[in-house]
C-alpha cells in the first residue's frame, strides 16, 4: 500500500503495491526499493522502464492521484506533479529540502502548504468526532423528549378517561336526561316481561304530557307521613324526650326517568311541596302552584343562572342542565330558591367537630333551627319551620324533625329519595314498636362524611334583597361553620 508522507492516508488512485517486472516480486516500500531490487537481482540486465518487455507494462505502478503509468519513476513523478511525498516519516531525500513535521502526528512534509492542507485534516477530523458526539447528545435528547411526549400522551389518556368517567358519573356524559332514561328503562322492563306493551304505551303518553306541562306525574309521591308522626310521638313514651317536625311535607322518590342522579331534584320537590302549603310564600311561588317535573326544574336553574346567580356554579355546567343527568346540589338549590324570592342560608360544615369523624355541630345547628320559637313544654312540636336540604359527596336528602332522646342524644329525622313509595307508606300504618321509623332515624354516629351542606329557608325576600342575594352569591354562596 502505497501512503502519502505527508498526509499518512492511502492513497486512494492506487489499487497495488509496485511489483518488479521480472519476478513480478512487490516493494512494500515504493519504488526506491523497486529500483534496488532490479540492480541487485539482475544487474546485467541493465533493465529500465524504457527496456521492459512489453507483456508485462501492465504492470507498471500507476500514479495514485492521475492515474498515469509512471514506472518506476513513480516517487519522482509524485512528488513533482502532486506535492506529495511517498517515503516514510523521517527518511532523508538526500537533497537538501527542508522538512516540516506535522505537530499534531509527527508526519513530515516538504511543503509548507502541504502541511497547513495536513493539519486542516486534522481539524476536520476533530471537528467531525465533536459533530458524532453532538449527534449522540441529540439523539438522546430526542428519544427523552419522545419517551416524554409518550408518558404525557398516556397521562392525557389517562385523564381523559377520568374525565369521562366523572361525566358519566355526574350526567354531563350528553347521553340524553330524564326522557330518554325513561323511555329506555321502560323497554328494558317490556323486553324482561316486568311491563306489558300496552302498559309502556300508556305510560309513555303520560310522561309525554308531564313534560310538555313542566309538572310531576305525582306517581312517585307519598303524603301524610308528617302528621303520621306527630300521632306517633305523642303517643311513644320510651326514649324520646322531645321531638320537633317540620311542617307537611310530601316524600318524591327516583323514578325510572332519574334513577341514580335525581335526588337533588327530589329533595327541591319534597321541600318545595311544603312550601307550597304555607301562605306566607304564596306571592314568591304564584307561578309555581304544582310540582315541577325535573327538566322544568332544570329549566328553572337555567333561568337563575340566566339572571346572574353564581356565576361559577353555571360555569360548572355550561350554564346547561336541561337534557341532561347532570347531578345538582346545594348551590343550586340555593340559586333557585333564591330567585324565586326564598329567603334562605346555605351553610357549609366543612369538617368534623366530634370524634370518630362526626358532626355534632350540624346537629347542634339544626336543634336550634327547630327548637327556636318552640321551645314550650310540649313532648311533641309541629312547627310551621320548611324542611331542610341536606348534601353530602354523591347524595342529598331532606331534614324534616329532630328528636331529643332521654339520654340528651339527638337524632335526625331524614326523608330519602332512594327510599321507594311502598318503605314510605308504612309511615302512614305506624307500629306501636315504631320500627318503620328506622329508616328515618339518624343518630350522630350514622352521619361520618367528611363535608356536609344543608340549606334552610328562612323567610321570603323583598326585591331589593334579592338583587342583593344576588350580588352576593356571585362571590360567596355558604357560610363555613368552624
């Protein structure tokens, strides 16, 4: 292999080493060595290039840079066409030139711009080994940046379906509301054989005509539970000491239309139907002599919010309810009491105030909303007081009395929504022994989630308190108890 003294590469044109055109042996040091071969081998040939036998100018060593056949005149012709040296580093040339030794590999040149062309390879080979490590740099740059964007795209993924969860969850999934619920339980229940063909048909046309009345079929209502207990009480004389009633009020359960997120919706029909049976909220609900269905109830959220109440709330929603399962709770209840001209508080118990996780101040509170102004001698007190709205995480249910025991604990009395009409109306053929009552009881123990809000009404607004109402719930809606 034939290198260049100056640039210690290859040279790229040559493909052989020189051979000797007799023996065809090879000068792995050039020609030079050629050249010493053919006079010590056959000096009485006195062989030349000029002489050679011409089957074997073939042979001849080619130059590596032009490609002409150069003989044995090969180091010479390189050198002085092409600048080049092709002798090993440190070898004299025997003609007085002087020498340059690349500093960077020792390799020596005769020309001065030869060795600045030598030393920039050297640099573009350096610079090139810097690009290769920028270039492994980039590269894991980049496959951390797509193993990022990877984790990212399955955390979005993963939220996505959270969120979609939540939505269906909470009824903001847009899988159609109440109607559509309806209509699709009911063929379920004619496909199981539970409802008879003519009976859905019926039924349907009854719900249609609800609907388009904005009022509630009353198919889930149960009335006189209130007055049951009163008589009750009066006559149980074992553990409770005092127990006070709200005045009448009518229990909605969920019906196929709502099962699973209406009780909210419930809970305002069973606290708006014993407003409905006080005088001193006729002028407030004049518009609203029957009991809404729930899309007219959502509606009517819709039109509180339209008017300005809490603003955050309907951000919630889209400002939307109607055709839809969306779940509401005591903001709400609050917006649309409100605009209705229903003065109430909506109080938020905001973490337990007793052991084990209870909450012995909402109970505290709800005494006092009772007792207060009934505060006679009486065993049992039927006050005129509207029932009150009470939510926690995932469910809501009304208040409508609390009992004082013997041993000064107290005890909630709750109307449920998820409680069917046939649980109800054993209320209404009260035992002796009282034990339908227990699906109404709820003591301290019973009540352990961590946050709960209630709404209790508390008179009736004038219209400049309702513009104030108003003005206040775009900044705060609940009190905290402490």
């Amino acid at each position: 292999m034939v290198v260049c003294a100056a640039c210690g590469c290859a040279l790229p044109a040559l493909g052989h080493q020189p051979r000797c055109p007799l023996c065809a042996a090879t000068a792995a040091s050039g020609c030079g060595e050629l050249r010493r071969h053919i006079e010590v081998a056959t000096p009485e040939s006195g062989l030349s290039s000029v002489s050679r036998p011409a089957e074997l100018a073939e042979e001849l060593p080619e130059c590596p840079f032009c490609g002409e056949a150069a003989g044995l005149e090969l180091e010479t012709h390189v050198r002085a066409r092409h600048g080049h040296l092709l002798v090993a580093p440190g070898t004299d040339t025997g003609d007085n030139e002087h020498l340059y030794e690349c500093p960077m590999c020792s390799l020596t040149c005769t020309n001065i711009q030869i060795l600045e062309e030598h030393v920039d390879l050297h640099l573009e080979e350096h610079s090139f080994s810097e690009d290769g490590n920028i270039g492994d740099l980039e590269l894991a740059q980049r496959l951390q940046t797509e193993e990022d964007k990877r984790q990212r795209s399955e955390e979005d993924k993963r939220e996505k379906e959270e969120f979609k969860k939540l939505q269906r969850q909470y009824g903001l999934d847009n899988s159609g509301g109440y109607k559509q619920q309806f209509l699709k339980n009911m063929e379920r229940e004619v496909d199981k054989g539970k409802m008879q063909p003519f009976e859905y048909h019926k039924r349907k046309a009854d719900m249609m005509e609800c609907l388009a009345f904005g009022i509630d079929d009353g198919k889930t209502k149960t009335s006189g539970i209130i007055e049951a207990l009163c008589k009750y009480y009066q006559n149980e004389n074992k553990d409770v000491r005092h127990v006070w009633l709200s005045a009448g009020v009518d229990h909605f359960h969920s019906s196929l239309g709502d099962r699973g997120w209406g009780c909210g919706y419930r809970n305002f029909q069973m606290l708006l139907s014993s407003l409905l049976k006080n005088s001193s909220f006729n002028d407030c609900l004049r518009d609203t002599t029957l009991i809404p269905s729930i899309p007219k109830i959502q509606s009517m959220i819709e039109d509180a919010w339209r008017e300005g109440f809490d603003p955050h709330g309907a951000s919630h929603f889209n400002s939307r309810l109607s055709g839809s399962k969306a779940w509401i709770g005591a903001c709400e209840i609050y917006s649309l009491l409100t605009s209705l001209r229903i003065k109430c508080q909506i109080i938020d118990f905001h973490k337990p105030t007793g052991p084990v996780g209870t909450h012995p101040r909402l109970f505290e509170w709800i005494l006092r909303y009772y007792s207060t102004d009934n505060e006679g001698g009486a065993k049992v007190v039927c006050t005129s007081k509207p029932p009150i709205y009470l939510q926690h995480q995932g469910h809501s249910r009304t208040v409508v009395g609390i009992e004082e025991r013997r041993n000064k604990t107290l005890c909630l009395l709750l109307f449920d929504p998820g409680c069917s009409s046939q649980e109800m109306q054993k209320l209404l053929k009260q035992n002796s022994d009282g034990t339908s009552l227990r699906q109404l009881r709820k003591s301290v123990g019973s009540l352990k989630e961590k946050q709960y809000q209630i709404v209790a009404v508390d008179g009736v607004l004038s219209l400049d308190e309702k513009v104030a109402c108003r003005l206040a719930s775009q900044v705060l809606t609940s009190e905290k108890i402490p």
